[in-house]
C-alpha cells in the first residue's frame, strides 16, 4: 500500500475525526482515510481485513461450499 505526501493541515484534520484512535495501522482504507490511499497492491479485501476471494476459494476446494455455476 502507498499513501498520497499529506500535509500538515490534511494531518491534522484527520486526527481532529477522531478515527485513527481506534484503527489497527492508524487508517481505514473504506473510511475517512481513504483519500489518503494513492496505491494497494493485492487484495482490497485483504487490506480491510480478510482477503474474500482466497478465502472462499478455499472454502470450495475443501467442499465446505459450491460456487456459482
């Protein structure tokens, strides 16, 4: 992941919202931090918390569930 160069005042305004207080990494890529994101390599899902699409492909080669036909 690559964040965009902040400013002092975009800094500062962010830590005013209060969110990085209760974040693991200070952000939230779906919340107000996400305008602080330039680049993410890899999965979404998996910055936000649980990469879905290796997750369910395990899920289906273990049998625990059928995909869309």
């Amino acid at each position: 992941m690559r964040f965009k160069i902040l400013s002092p005042g975009e800094i500062h305004r962010y830590l005013d919202t209060g969110e990085p207080f209760d974040k693991a990494g200070a952000y939230a890529i779906q919340g107000k931090a996400a305008f602080m994101v330039k680049e993410i390599a890899g999965s979404y899902t998996n910055v936000v918390g649980l990469p879905l699409c290796e997750v369910v492909e395990a899920l289906h080669e273990l049998g625990a569930i059928e995909l869309f036909a």
